[in-house]
C-alpha cells in the first residue's frame, strides 16, 4: 500500500488524546487508511503525520469526517537514511 505524509495545521493548539485517537481510527478504517504515527509540532499548532493509504483522495475524505485539516498530502516514494542510502518504499 503507498505511504503518504500529511501536513496539517491547526488554529488551535491540538487536544491530544485517547477518546480522540479512537475516533480518528474508526473513520480511518473505514476509508481503508492507517495512521502510522505523527510529529507534532513544539507550539502543538501543526502535524506531519505518516499513513499507510490506497490514494490521497481516501486520507482526504477520512480527514474531513474527523473533522481534520489535510494541507499537504504527499505520497512517499523513499527514504534517505543518515549514511546516504536510498532505501525506496515497500
């Protein structure tokens, strides 16, 4: 399945926490996505969050019925490790 990182940004600082994450999961599976993990910003304004997900379009619909921003999707081709090596996408 193609990886994908979503930018978001918040207006408000971001309430993290359990009940949330659930919520965000039921909807996620629904659309057939996985949230992986995510960084969160030191001001808890925005995320840079890593899916697991058939398309944009399926990370972008499950979003907005959680009632999330989705500002950037991009899907991840690669990585770069920290000795240079290119490691491309399963």
């Amino acid at each position: 399945m193609p990886l994908f990182m979503i930018e978001r940004n918040y207006a408000e600082m971001l309430d993290v926490n359990e009940a949330n994450a659930e919520r965000i999961n039921l909807i996620n599976d629904d659309e057939g996505v996985s949230w992986l993990y995510s960084f969160l910003s030191a001001d808890l304004r925005k995320t840079y969050c890593l899916y697991d997900a058939p398309s944009a379009e399926a990370i972008i619909r499950a979003a907005s019925r959680a009632g999330l921003p989705a500002d950037v999707v991009v899907e991840i081709n690669g990585k770069v490790l920290a000795n240079g090596t290119l490691v491309a996408a399963a």
